[in-house]
C-alpha cells in the first residue's frame, strides 16, 4: 500500500492499476473512492454500482471492478430490455417472460433493473462495455427470432416457455374471461366462433385463440427445440 496526494487529501491506495479503490482521509472522515488511473481524478463508489463505468474527462474507461468473467445469473424469466431490442421484448412477454423496456443506456433505468434481478438485454456494444455485470448481456444476432433463440439457449428457459400467459403490448398478466365478459371487447363474429379468451390485467387487452396465436405456438415450438439443439 502507497499513498499520494490529490485533490487535497491524502490518499491510501489499494487493488490493483485495472481497478483502483482509495480510502481517502478528508478531516478524519474516511471516504471510499474509485480513482482514474490515467490522471488520478478520484469518483464516488457509488457511481459504480452494478458494474457501472464511466469516461473520465482525461479519457480513460473507470471502473470499480474488472470485468467478470463467470456466466450470466439464470433468472426465472426476468428481464429488461433496451429500446433497440423492442421487438424481442414483445416476443419474450408473448413466450411468458417478464420483460420490461428501458431507455437506450439509461444509468438509473439499468441500475434499477439490475437491483430488481433482472437481466438487461441491449444490442449496443457500446452499453454492453459499459457496465462490467455479469447480468448486462449483449445480443449479437439480428433479426427477431434468433434473438430469441439466443436468448433462451444462454438463460436455459427452453422448458419455461409458457406461450400467451402475458401481454406483449405492456407486459401484464393475462387472465380468463368469460365469453359474455370478452363480448364487451371483441368483435362479435370472434365471440360467436370462440370459447376461450383471456385479457390482460394491466391494459385490458382481449386474446382468443385463432390463427394468430397458432402462429405463436408454432414458432415458440421452433425458438425453443433451436435452443436445445
């Protein structure tokens, strides 16, 4: 252990260049900081919560910790998606997983998210390398359904898959209703021909089982039998 002056007070320096953290003495009140190792600028601790970095104004990346190198936590189907993955997250409501929206690189919106047990799913490689959790997880394929099955295979939710069980427009719950209740919302010629029908406890979205929720199940089926093989 060393220590430096900076900014004032004195600093006791411990870990490593990649990483390090500084007890700093200011009157007898000890203050735990994250110091840049390019120009010494010492930050707040908790402006790195959740794995969270930052660009000093000398440009170097600080962080409290190095990035970690063990597998992403397995949730039971939590996560919060960026803006730039909308279309995934609706997929993943539809297929029954909790999926709320953030902003793209929201800090407050993606710290919440990573205090709540949700896994973040972003495409940006620039929000992926800023935040060194375990839980912030980039997604490389392009289109939807690959998404999909990339998503599945790496948190292993194959056998949760639990189609049209939450509403794809805002993430709620859906609930049985009768066919008198569900007459109120759906097109009379839909009432006549169906049985079943289900409606979102948040938003009060209809759902009834015809050829687009066949469509649903069927590429549930395939997202999930590609994420096993």
């Amino acid at each position: 252990m060393r220590s430096s002056k900076s900014y004032g007070a004195e600093l006791r320096v411990s870990g490593s260049s990649a990483a390090r953290r500084y007890d700093v003495d200011r009157g007898g009140i000890d203050v735990t900081g994250v110091c840049c190792t390019g120009c010494g600028r010492l930050y707040d601790e908790a402006r790195f919560a959740f794995g969270a970095t930052l660009w000093c104004t000398c440009g170097r990346r600080v962080g409290a910790l190095p990035a970690s190198r063990e597998e992403p936590r397995r949730p039971a189907g939590e996560f919060a998606a960026d803006a730039m993955l909308a279309r995934l997250a609706r997929w993943l409501r539809l297929f029954g997983f909790d999926c709320v929206l953030v902003p793209l690189g929201d800090r407050v919106s993606m710290r919440g998210a990573l205090a709540g047990g949700r896994a973040v799913l972003t495409a940006s490689r620039v929000v992926a390398s800023a935040w060194r959790h375990s839980a912030v997880v980039r997604i490389e394929s392009a289109d939807a359904r690959s998404q999909l099955v990339e998503v599945i295979r790496r948190f292993d939710l194959a056998h949760r898959i639990a189609p049209l069980t939450r509403c794809g427009e805002c993430n709620g719950l859906l609930e049985p209703v009768s066919r008198a209740e569900a007459a109120a919302f759906a097109p009379p010629r839909v009432v006549r021909k169906i049985e079943a029908f289900t409606r979102c406890r948040d938003c009060g979205k209809t759902y009834w089982e015809g050829t687009h929720a066949a469509a649903i199940r069927a590429v549930a089926r395939d997202v999930a039998a590609r994420a096993r093989g």
